[in-house]
C-alpha cells in the first residue's frame, strides 16, 4: 500500500518517500499510486530490491497519474534481473507561473553569458554576444534569464534596472536586476544566458547582414555543382571577418570534419534565408585547408619516435640478457615496412612472460616423475538422457531432470556464460582445411561449421529456457548467454570476420565477446632455446595453450564483466568437439546443486592404448606438497592440441590453505604401465577421460588472477618450419621431419589443483553422444577426423529420428521438440 500524497501548497519544491509493502515473491503484483494530476510534473525515481540485496535507482518516470510494477533489469547484452520496488522518492515542483507557463526557447534570441558576479549588491557581469550591447544591457526593461534544470532550460522573466560597460582584457558589462541586490542572489544567476524575444530584434538589418541565429543550421551548397556539403553549426568574430563553422556531411576517414569558411561575399555570395541554404564558391584548396591531414602530425610523430626508441632500447637490453639479439637482425635489412612488422611485433610480446616460461617449463626430453599418492575418482555420477520425453520441472527422483530444469533457471536468470576455445589452427587437419578450427564444415545435408552447429544449441537453450520460464511473464526479456571466443594471434581477424559474416549465426552481435590470448615465441630446443624465425622479419610464435585463457580473462576485464552482469558459472570446451552440447542445463545445474568451483565432464576409456588425458585423485603428502613436477608433451599423442599436466607447485586452495587432495588430468605418454593398464575385474582402473568440456565458477575464475596461483609453463615438441642463415650468411628456409622446436604453454586443467577435490563435480556422459573430436586429417584407419566426427553426428540424428517415432508423444508439445533438438543436435 502507498501513502497517499498530502497537498503540496505553495511550497516552490519539497520532496517526500512513499513507502509501499509488495511481497517479495510476487513478480506480478502492481501497486497504484496516487494520482497527481494537480502537479505540472512529478519525477518519479523508483528504487528497487534485486536479488543480490542491493538497492539500487532502477529508472527515472514522469508522469502524471503514477502506476508502478515491479522491475525487470535488462543490460545492453541481455542480462535479465527481476526486483520488487520498495522506495518511491517524487520531487514535486508547484506550478509555474504566468510568466513561465507560455514560454519556448525558440521564441528568444541569446545576448549574453553572466561570467561571474560583482561586488556585494547584486551586480552581475555579462558577456555580450550581440551587436547591439548598449541597447541590450544599458536601457532598463524586461529580458529573460535562461538555467538549465535536470537537463532542460528553464526560462525566467527578469527587470534590467541599470548596466554600464566595462573596459578590460575583455569588454563586458554589468547589470542590476530587479530584487537582486545581495551577493547570494546574484550567484544563482552565474553561468546562465540573458535573452530577449525573438521579436524585440530590429526589424530591418543592413544589406549584407543577418542574424546569427538564423544561420546556424544551414545547409552549404557548393554554387556550382548544387552539391550540400555541410551544415553550419558556429558563427566566430575573428576581428577581420566572421567565419562560418561548418560541419561536413561526410565524415573523412571515419571521423567527423569540421571546416572554416571566411564570410565574405566573395566566398559566400548567396545566404537564402527562406530557404535555410547558404551557397558558396570557394577557392581551390580553401576545404582542404582545414581538413586533417593522414596520419599524425609532427608533434605526434616525434613523440612516437621518441617511445618508439624507448620501448626498442628497453627490449634490447631485454633480449640481449636472454641470449637472443639474432632476433634483431631484421631491423637493419630488408624494406621499411618489413622492419616495422618487426618492430611491431617484437613490441607485442611479453618478454618477461616469456623468460618465465623458458625457467618454469621442464626440458621437453624430461623424464616425468609422479609422486604423491594417485587414485581413481570417486564413483562419478552419470547423465542419463534416456527417459527425456518424461521430464518435468517437478521431476525430484530423476537427477538429470532435475539438473536440467535448474540449469535452465540459470539460463533464464542470465547466470551463465559459455567460453570456446578457437585459438587453434586446423593446419593438422590437411592442406584443404580453413584457417581457423571452428569454420570447418560438416557435410550434413545443412553443411554447416562447428561454430554454427556450436550456436544452435546455444539458440536452443535459450529459446528453451524462455519457454519454460519466461515467455508467458515477460516475453521481451529472453536470455542471451554470453559466448566468449578465445582467439590467438593466428586466428583472430579470421574468427571475428568469419562471424561478421555469417551475422553470428543468428545469436545478438553484443551476446559475442570475443578474446585474443597471449602467444609467445617457440624456440630451438637443440639450440640453447634460441627464438625461432619464419623470417628475418618475423618471429615464429604460438598461443600460450588453452591455459592461457584465465590470464587473457584477467587482463581484458572479462572476468569482472561477468560478475557485474551476475553470471555465477562459465562452460568452457574445445571448438574442435563436433557433439558438445553447448550451454548445457545439465552440467550447470548439477555443478550448482555440488556448489562447486569445478565441473569436469568425462567419458570412459574404451581401451588402455587410447589416447586420452586420465582423470585421477591426487593425494597430497607432506613431500609433494612442496615439489615440482616436470611434465612432457610429445607432438600429435594427446587428446588435445594443448593438453599436458606438470609444474605441481605449492598444493593450496583458493584461500591460501593446503588441501588434502585435488585432481589432476595425466596424460597418455606420461602414465605409467601400471596404472594405464591396471583393471578392476573387466573394467579399467583409471577409466575416466578427460574430454575438454570444464565449468568453472566465476569466483573461482577471479581468485585465479592472483599471481601466487599462476599456472606453469610446459614444454611441448613440434615440427617448426623456420629460416636460419646458412655457412654462407644466406637466409635460407628449413622444413624438419621431427619436431625441431618448443612450443611454451599452459593447460587448462592445471587450474584443478588450486581447488580442494570436495568443490570439483565430475559428471560422466555418453560418448556417442557428446564426444566427436576432430583432431587428425581424413585417412584410412585414422581416428578423431572430421570423417568420423560426421559419422558419430548422423548416427546421434539418427537415433533422434528412431525415438520420436517410437514414442510419438512430441505431438504440439513445443518444447519437448526443442529440447530433443538440443539433444540430438538438429
């Protein structure tokens, strides 16, 4: 209930708080408010209840008869929150007088600025922008005084007594107003404009003069050609003549020009005044005089130098303490762009990242020593779809049900995101693939790329989450989950423009958040770790491996973005998965309903040879608490382009405190016989793959920017293509055979063991049904291609095809049809 609004007299303003009592629960209940007719307008700001506790000024209303509602809160990316209002603060103003309630700012003329006040009467001090000043501010009688309020002018009627000038740096004058005689009252008039009525202006002017009111706002026409080139948006004095400001129509290399033209007759020999049109016949060059030139100017230019010379000594010094000046050879040779692309990109690497990276990353001929106590997870619940056409949001015995319809809540609530990671290239993929993993096409019968299968299921959950919780309340507000696209220098301007043309398959532009990590140089590791060339002028680089995405996170501000916009988890997976359920309710909710920081999908081992990262328990000794562990990647045996565990720092928490156990993902060439063999009656031991499908909490993401908890550096063998001088000093082009160089990187799922194994959630799912990698070119017997990855889809849409006819129960039911959609991928 509101408190009614009591008279508010003759009171110029005062302002009151309606309190009202709206159940919490209801997002539905509408409070009317008293009416306000008798006010010339009431703003109203209403403060609402979000579900954080904050209380927070949701938006401001005028009207007249005041109905309120609770809120809903829709950012610019989507972002729903709903609110209940608790607070209405209304700021009444009386009604104006007869003086006020006729006028309109178009009606009057400005003839001058109050700069400041003077003395201590009253007296105020007026600067002219006027042709006639000893008539405006020296002959007693009526003018207007013009302040903005809460944005908008406010017009008052006020008595000039007396004005006289004033000689100075600057003529002025200074005027008494009627009722104005103390220093208090002449302050409330500073920084307002003094006014006439538009009609008080001389009838008749003399020939060749006009008002510059009456100019501002028109169009300029070249003479000649009849071509509008501008608009006129200032008049100024310059002592010899007046110039005319002109905004161009056309904005020049992206930016908006503004040019000065002499008000000469010569120059403008036409002003049309019935026609709102000046035309003018400029001289040669006369527009261009003005017009910015390319590039920057000579101050501008000198001061680049000078940093550029600056940030070129500093990494000098940096690289000579390195062991790696052959990398400067370029800047002497070769033409002026190419040693700018040198320059340019020496300029973008982080040199002190990268001699971390070579002092943390174990020599990639290392032999990997496991200590600690090493176990198989728990027993690992699994996701069963099997009976979906019977879920509910009352499903209470079915945990995957369950799961899922408080994943889709999440949806609805705008509390998840969904991270892919694309920084990788599909040169492993054969001669005829894109240049970015996500654009390359599935021959379904739609043919469409993984990032378009990857945005379907991301339109599916959304468009079922509204359904379900949203649509019939509030249709305008359906969820947009963000979808962040890591990138790498080698891939970036591809993925963006890829997206730009496929007008992002459908999904918002602002729901897409695109994020380039870091690459660093890969170095010769038969030549004390010397920075490998692809040119003289070009060093060979890569991305710092998936691991690399909580530091780009960090360092873009994403990570703060998404708790401001009170996103609580983020799935994380690799492009290169052709089944991934993208946006998966399923994973959220059960990794909600664990409360934990750390979600890991596995799928079992088929077998002891397959080449997968193991999911396993680590027990933490007083020994290992304290060592390092050296870890190996050999090229082409992982389950990923970047997968590999090492670097076992100090075992902690999020928190700083030592933890009893965390997991680790070990790798296929670093287990030992004995455990990637060992079996339990029929079954494997260690059985659980880790298949690059991770959530990760958003408390969790922002306690891993901490520089105490960052991620090591491993390093991974590969075969390089490279130049080097050869014995005649020629630059000459090698091609190896075996891997020749070191790729630095960091993995993803070293960031489990900062997180005490009671906040990590595994969740085992289908294989068949979520795991279709896509690592190796099309070739007979080859796994994990493009080819099988198609198979294992169309037989996915198969089995879809077989279930509805066998159950027959989608019939109308719209969104038993999406959800089936999102399962079977169609």
């Amino acid at each position: 209930m509101i408190a009614s609004i009591a008279s508010l007299g003759a009171a110029h303003c005062c302002s009151l708080t309606l309190k009202q009592l709206v159940p919490s629960h209801s997002h539905l209940s509408r409070v009317r408010g008293s009416r306000t007719s008798f006010l010339q307008s009431v703003d109203i700001q209403q403060a609402f209840k979000w579900p954080d506790d904050s209380q927070k000024s949701a938006a401001a209303i005028r009207c007249g008869d005041v109905q309120l509602t609770d809120a809903v809160r829709i950012h610019s990316e989507g972002k729903r929150e709903y609110g209940r209002v608790v607070a209405v603060d209304c700021r009444a103003s009386r009604s104006p007088s007869a003086a006020e309630s006729s006028v309109n700012v178009d009606d009057f003329v400005e003839i001058g600025i109050v700069a400041e006040t003077h003395g201590v009467y009253g007296e105020l001090r007026i600067r002219s922008s006027t042709d006639f000043p000893e008539e405006r501010f020296e002959t007693p009688g009526t003018r207007w005084i013009k302040k903005m309020r809460m944005g908008k002018p406010s017009i008052t009627e006020v008595e000039l007594i007396e004005g006289r000038e004033t000689i100075g740096k600057q003529t002025s004058w200074l005027v008494r107003l009627k009722g104005v005689d103390t220093l208090e009252k002449a302050s409330e008039f500073q920084g307002a404009t003094m006014l006439i009525r538009a009609d008080e202006r001389p009838v008749s002017l003399e020939e060749d003069e006009d008002y510059i009111p009456d100019l501002l706002g028109m169009d300029v026409v070249i003479q000649e050609t009849k071509e509008t080139i501008g608009t006129i948006v200032d008049v100024h004095n310059s002592g010899a003549s007046d110039l005319l400001r002109v905004q161009l129509t056309k904005p020049i290399r992206g930016k908006d020009v503004r040019i000065w033209i002499p008000f000469v007759k010569e120059i403008v020999p036409v002003v049309d005044i019935s026609s709102n049109r000046v035309e003018i016949s400029p001289p040669d060059g006369l527009l261009d005089l003005n017009v910015p030139k390319e590039g920057p100017s000579r101050k501008e230019s000198l001061k680049m130098e000078r940093k550029r010379k600056a940030i070129l000594s500093a990494i000098r010094k940096r690289l000579r303490a390195l062991g790696q000046t052959h990398v400067l050879e370029g800047l002497s040779i070769g033409e002026e762009s190419q040693r700018q692309s040198l320059m340019d990109q020496l300029m973008s690497i982080d040199f002190g990242l990268f001699q971390q990276a070579l002092l943390n990353a174990p020599s990639p001929l290392s032999t990997n020593s496991i200590t600690g106590e090493l176990q198989p997870p728990p027993t690992v619940p699994q996701a069963n779809w099997a009976d979906f056409e019977t879920w509910s949001p009352t499903s209470k015995d079915n945990d995957t049900a369950r799961w899922w319809y408080k994943g889709l809540q999440l949806v609805a609530d705008g509390e998840v995101a969904v991270i892919v990671l694309a920084g990788g290239q599909a040169t492993r993929l054969g001669p005829d693939s894109p240049p970015v993993k996500g654009m390359l096409e599935l021959d379904l019968p739609e043919r469409k790329s993984l990032f378009e299968i990857q945005a379907d299921r991301l339109l599916l959950v959304q468009e079922l989450a509204a359904q379900v919780f949203i649509m019939q309340v509030y249709p305008e507000a359906a969820p947009q989950i963000p979808w962040i696209v890591l990138t790498s220098d080698a891939t970036d301007v591809s993925t963006r423009s890829f997206f730009e043309k496929k007008e992002y398959f459908g999904l918002k532009e602002s729901q897409v958040w695109f994020v380039k990590q870091d690459s660093l140089p890969c170095v010769d590791y038969k030549e004390g770790n010397a920075i490998l060339l692809e040119s003289p002028w070009k060093l060979a680089v890569a991305p710092t491996g998936n691991g690399g995405l909580f530091s780009a996170l960090h360092a873009q501000n994403i990570t703060d973005r998404l708790s401001e916009e009170g996103v609580q988890y983020v799935q994380v997976y690799s492009v290169d998965n052709a089944l991934v359920r993208v946006g998966d309710p399923v994973f959220f909710g059960y990794a909600h309903e664990q409360k934990a920081d750390v979600g890991v999908k596995v799928v079992k081992r088929t077998s002891s040879d397959e080449a997968v990262g193991v999911v396993c328990l680590q027990k933490n000794n007083e020994q290992n608490l304290h060592s390092e562990h050296e870890g190996t990647q050999i090229e082409d045996i992982s389950e990923s382009d970047e997968t590999e565990e090492g670097d076992e720092r100090l075992a902690i928490n999020i928190h700083g405190n030592s933890i009893s156990s965390h997991y680790r993902v070990l790798e296929y060439n670093e287990m030992p016989d004995a455990l990637r063999t060992a079996k339990e009656g029929d079954d494997l031991v260690y059985q659980a793959a880790h298949i690059c499908v991770n959530l990760f909490s958003v408390d969790y993401l922002k306690t891993l920017a901490d520089k105490k908890l960052e991620l090591g550096f491993h390093s991974a063998l590969k075969r390089i293509r490279c130049m080097k001088k050869d014995e005649s000093g020629e630059w000459t082009t090698y091609t190896p055979d075996q891997p020749n160089g070191v790729k630095l990187e960091r993995f993803i799922f070293d960031a489990f063991k900062y997180c005490d194994s009671e906040e990590v959630a595994l969740l085992e799912v289908n294989r068949n049904e979520e795991f279709a990698p896509i690592k190796n070119a099309v070739g007979p017997g080859i796994a994990d291609t493009a080819e099988t990855a198609l198979d294992m889809t169309l037989a996915l849409r198969n089995r879809s095809m077989s279930t509805a006819a066998e159950s027959d129960q989608d019939g109308d039911n719209h969104n038993l049809s999406l959800l089936r959609a999102y399962i079977f991928g169609k």
